[in-house]
C-alpha cells in the first residue's frame, strides 16, 4: 500500500485515531492551550469554578451535592468533547505523516563531477545540501529533491503520488524537478540539489499534513472574534441573573449559573471550529493535494476565475501523432511503414507516438530495431530531422523547410498539395512532420496536442460553480484558438509571457475577483506567486512548486475542481455548524429560564413549552445535551457538509432550512428526551 493511498483507508473511528486522539484531548486541558480557543476557555474555568463549589460543598455538607457534582462532571466532558473534535482531526494528519515517514530513508547518495558525469564520493542522504550533484542509476532511490541537469529517464513515484505509472524525468523543460524519496527505473540522472537538508519536499509535507505550522484563517478568525463577542455578552446576562433572581427571591447558585453560560454561549461551534479548519487540509491531503496553508484552502472555496497552463496542464504535454496524410501516389500505409521506420530508435514522446499510431492503424508491428541494421540518424537543432538507412533506403523526417532542402539536394522536389497540407496542418493547431524517402515526399505527419481525457466535461462543472477558465498558452493564436475549442474553455491567453500572464492575473483580481492557477514551469512561477490559489503540478519545476500554495502530487489540474470543492464544503460546513450552534440557543433559552424563575413568577409558566419536570432537571438536560452534541457532530466536521452545485442564494436558503431550523428542533427533542430519564432516574 503506498503512502498516498493510506489515508483514503483510514477509519474515522478506528483505534488507532482514537487512542492517542483521547489521550491527545487530556494533554490538551493545559490552559495554555484552551485559550486560543475563547469559547472553550471560558467553558474550562467554568468547569473549575463548579469543582471548587462542589468540593466546599462536600466539605461543609451544605448545598445539592449530587447535582453540583454532575453539572460539574458535565462540563468537563464538554470540554474533553471539544478537545477531542480537534485532537481527532489532527490524529488523521499524523496518522498520514507516520505513512509518508516510510518513504523517507537516510540512503546512500553518490556525488559526481558535473562536467565529466563520474561518481567523486558517496555520502549519506543527510548530508547533501543545496547545490550538490549526485548521479543515480537505474534501480537506486534518488536521495533528496533535486533538478535533472543531465540525462532522461524513467521515475517510479508512487511512494509519493500513489500512482503506479512511471513518469519521465528529463533535463530542461518542466519536467525536470525530481523529488527525494521516488526511484530511478531506466537509464540514468545527473541531479543538482535544489534545497537544504530538512527541507525538502517530504519534509515540508509531512508538516504540512501534522498541521504544525497551521494558522487560523482571515475567516475563522473573524469567526472566533464573533463567537468571543457571544461569550462576553451571556457572559453579562448570567451575571445579572444572580441580583434579578435576588430580587424576585429566586436563590440561583453558581453551578447553575456557570451550567447556563456554557449551555447559551455557542459552545457546539466553539468545540468544532479547530476541527473544521484541520479536517479542510486532511481533506486536500487524501486527494493527494498539498496544501501549503488553511488560508489557501478557505480562498479555494471562494474562487471564481480559474487560469490554466496548456501545456501539462490542458494537454498530455507532449504533442502525438493523430493523423498520415499521403502524398499523391503513395499511400497511406506506404507513408505509415516508413514513418514507423524512422522513428524505431527515436525515445521521444513524439516519435513513440507515431510508432504506435502505425501499429494500430495499420498493425505494423514486431519490428526489432538490431536486426534491421539500419544506421539510425539522430534528430538535431541543426538539421530539424531524424531517420534511418536501411535496405539502400534513406528515411528521414522532420519539419517542412527542412526536408524541402534535403529532397532538393537529392534532386526531387516538394509537391504544392504537400505545401498545402502543411499549412492545413498548422492551420488546426497541429504540427506537420514531412516524411521523405531518397528524393521522394511520402507525405505529412500530423502531430498534435492531446486534449486530456474528460477534461471538457470538468470545465463544464467548473462552469456551473461558477468559475470562468481560462487558457494561458505560448502558442500563436491560432493554436490557441484550436486548443480552447477542444477544451471547452472560457477565453485563452495566446503567445502568452510571463509578465503578460502575471498582468491577467492582476487584471481580475483588480476586477474584485479571486484567481487560482495550476501550472508546471518555471515562466509560472511568477503568475502562481500571484495567484490568490496556486496549484503548481508534482511534475513541474521546483521554482513553481516553491511559488505556489498547493502542489498536486498527481500532477492532474482537473484536481483543482476538488479543491474549490474542498474549500467550498470547508466554508459551508463552518457557516452550518455556526448556524445549528447559535439556533441551539432558542431551545435552550426555553429549557432553562422559566424553568429557574417559574416558581417565583407563575405567569413564566407558559414558557415552559417543554415541560421539564424541575428547574434543575431542565438544568441538568440542557448541560447534557449540551456536552452530548459535539461528538454527535464531530463526522460532520471531520468530513465536511455535503457540496452542492447550486447558487450561493439556493444554497443559503438550504442550509438555513435544515441546520438553522434543525438547530432548534434537535434540542427541544434531545432536552427533553434526556429531562424524562433524568426525572425516571430520580
């Protein structure tokens, strides 16, 4: 089982999160740590003030021992509960960072010369450090997160990613950052380290998934402030009840008073909010998404304009071979055999591809490459063309100039329908590859960006959201314009710069609207620094994954359609829980005031709409009640309220019904439920 899959199997419930998240929520009660949280602080000393009471009273034999000492017991379990909501949330991130552990080893790392490519030493892992170049083979884990500055081959990621396909690992270009930890299946690498030691990216996401350097978001800390405001202010209206009851000789004594404060100041969403913002990036980390910060996920929820890199992103990456356009008198299969011929030794992505297309389109296989000893000509910047003498014939092909030149220095010429069907070709958006044999064109190859496989469809959810795509491409416009239609997106950005992408991004967020951006490159980095959400690509630079606030370790930008997701439901499961919290004060409000001033004021009675049996039996219901519902909730919170696609009014309108009126409704069942078994035990 790989590290990324792990997570996905890990039971809410099972013992190995909830043993330590129980000891966990012990540790927890240092009041240290119950102050970033007002609410449950508040509700602490609370539960202190009604030990001391209980204690006098055990001492002097004065006052309702057995009461003070269950409301008192109650509101430690509040407490406890609460802590466990959150002690449980980061049991899920730990339990993930003991899996990502295994992948990291303190393995042998052989340095290299970087001029000459020949081992100088071997090392620990450990004590590389930035700017070192080590070189491994084929079979050997790659020490530490580097960049390839020489060589292709290919990597085995699957201890990081979970995905069992190797990728390809070149120098130059956006594939070039390897990460520490993954290994080298074919051929060799020459890497330069890219990052200090306990720095790498492993590093960095398993304390991204522990949640040790999690900070509190803009929202949830206005959320706090709000919640601190609602405590201060019951706060005062429990401490006038003491000389109203005086007055109306109802004798109120302090267990009841603190029982009161904690049942009306929002203790439910109190106990959950740590919980909620934990669970946002447990979330994102299950799909295989780093997220660098909660703020980063909290703004995911609230992206409306979404710009995508083509290349690696929209696309597969790598321009393949869709079509054989024969010239007259050759056919398509004759074009087909010699394509095939001349690209047998060629490793590219694109010479692979034209091997294939002719496999199956004409099911030319079984070719061995030695025992047709040809002399195989390598592609070069120089010529623009690759090939193969074999059998007294010379196949090459490559862009349209060049093998125009090459035919004529053998005597032919370039026929005019050719010339045509090249610019067809370019027209469309493809790439034409001519294909000549001796003084003969055979015809056009055309090569072309590969749309990824459903991805229209996911622009087309993103579209419902509410969140506008756009297209960022170096392509000419007419590509572009191709590429944009195939895809299914809102608007492209063509023959796109660095600085014109990073002006676009500038440009909507001058608008008042939130941009996110996937990218892979080094010319990304900037626009993903820029980016409200960056989502840099696992197979990108390391320079845009260090620009970027989340990194998709499957390297699969339609992924960032979960992450709005995720953060949509972070957002929405906040603003249900604080709803359910504050309409739990309308039943409660109803269970305990007329119940405690009834007695004194006959005409309260009415208010009763309970009918609890006691003052203090309604207490004492309303207490229970109130420790009870957290880890009622705490599923709820770990795994998000439900997301729907549907307008922020609708959705409103939906969580109003049912958590705002359920909010009201659970407690005057639960309250009263518990007041029959309180009165039954009595």
């Amino acid at each position: 089982m790989t590290a990324a899959q792990t997570p996905r199997s890990t039971s809410l419930m099972s013992a190995e999160m909830l043993q330590p998240a129980v000891v966990q929520s012990l540790t927890m009660l240092n009041p240290l740590t119950m102050m970033r949280n007002p609410v449950m602080f508040v509700t602490e000393v609370g539960a202190a003030v009604t030990t001391l009471v209980t204690i006098q009273s055990i001492v002097t034999g004065q006052g309702d021992v057995k009461y003070f000492a269950f409301v008192t017991a109650t509101l430690w379990l509040t407490v406890i509960f609460a802590n466990f909501a959150e002690a449980l949330a980061e049991a899920r991130g730990k339990a993930q960072a003991a899996t990502l552990r295994k992948a990291r080893k303190d393995i042998t790392a052989h340095r290299c010369d970087p001029r000459t490519g020949k081992v100088t030493g071997e090392c620990f892992a450990s004590q590389l450090v930035k700017g070192d170049v080590f070189r491994v083979e084929a079979g050997q884990t790659i020490p530490a997160d580097g960049e390839v500055i020489e060589g292709v081959a290919s990597v085995d990621e699957s201890a990081i990613t979970g995905e069992s396909a190797p990728v390809i690992r070149e120098s130059g270009g956006d594939r070039s950052a390897v990460t520490g930890g993954t290994r080298v299946l074919s051929d060799h690498l020459i890497v330069r380290v890219t990052i200090d030691p306990g720095q790498s990216f492993l590093d960095r996401m398993i304390a991204m998934v522990e949640g040790a350097a999690r900070q509190k978001t803009p929202n949830e800390i206005a959320l706090t402030i709000v919640l601190a405001g609602f405590t201060i202010a019951f706060l005062l209206v429990c401490v006038t009840l003491y000389p109203i009851g005086t007055y109306f000789n109802v004798r109120i004594d302090v267990p009841t008073l603190v029982a009161l404060l904690v049942c009306l100041i929002p203790t439910t969403i109190g106990g959950l909010l740590s919980a909620i913002g934990i669970a946002g990036m447990a979330r994102l980390g299950q799909k295989n998404v780093l997220a660098m910060s909660g703020r980063a996920v909290e703004a995911a929820g609230d992206v409306d304009v979404l710009l995508l890199d083509k290349t690696g992103t929209i696309t597969l990456g790598n321009r393949q071979a869709s079509a054989f356009i024969a010239a007259a008198g050759f056919s398509e299969q004759a074009l087909a055999d010699a394509a095939q011929l001349a690209s047998l030794a060629d490793e590219t992505p694109e010479g692979r591809s034209i091997v294939v297309l002719a496999k199956n389109r004409f099911n030319l296989r079984g070719r061995d490459v030695e025992k047709l000893h040809g002399h195989f000509v390598p592609f070069s910047a120089q010529t623009r063309m690759s090939g193969v003498d074999v059998d007294g014939r010379c196949i090459r092909k490559g862009s349209a100039d060049a093998i125009e030149r090459w035919v004529a220095q053998r005597g032919g010429s370039f026929p005019d329908p050719v010339k045509q069907a090249v610019r067809d070709v370019a027209r469309s958006g493809g790439t034409p590859l001519v294909v000549a044999a001796d003084a003969a064109v055979l015809g056009v190859i055309h090569l072309k960006d590969i749309v990824k496989g459903g991805i229209k469809e996911r622009f087309a959810e993103l579209r419902r959201m509410g969140i506008r795509t756009v297209m960022i491409t170096g392509d000419n416009r007419t590509t572009a314009t191709a590429i944009a239609a195939e895809a299914g997106v809102d608007d492209f950005l063509a023959e796109a710069t660095p600085e014109a992408k990073l002006e676009l991004i500038r440009k909507y967020q001058a608008e008042g609207h939130l941009v996110a951006m996937t990218g892979d490159g080094t010319n990304d980095a900037p626009a993903l620094a820029q980016a409200d959400v960056a989502v840099a690509m696992n197979t990108g630079t390391q320079a845009a994954k260090e620009a970027a606030n989340m990194v998709d370790l499957d390297s699969n930008p339609t992924k960032l359609i979960g992450v709005v997701e995720v953060g949509k439901q972070m957002l929405m499961t906040r603003g249900s829980l604080t709803t359910f919290s504050i309409a739990n004060d309308v039943a409660k409000y109803f269970a305990i005031i007329p119940a405690m001033f009834m007695v004194a004021l006959p005409h309260l009675a009415p208010l009763n709409v309970m009918g609890l049996s006691s003052p203090k039996s309604a207490i004492l219901s309303a207490v229970v009640f109130n420790a009870i519902v957290i880890p009622c909730l705490i599923p709820i919170a770990l795994k998000g309220v439900r997301y729907r696609a549907i307008g922020a009014d609708a959705l409103l309108r939906h969580n109003l019904l049912i958590y705002g009126l359920g909010g009201v409704l659970v407690p005057f069942l639960g309250i009263k439920l518990i007041d029959l078994c309180i009165a039954g035990l009595c």
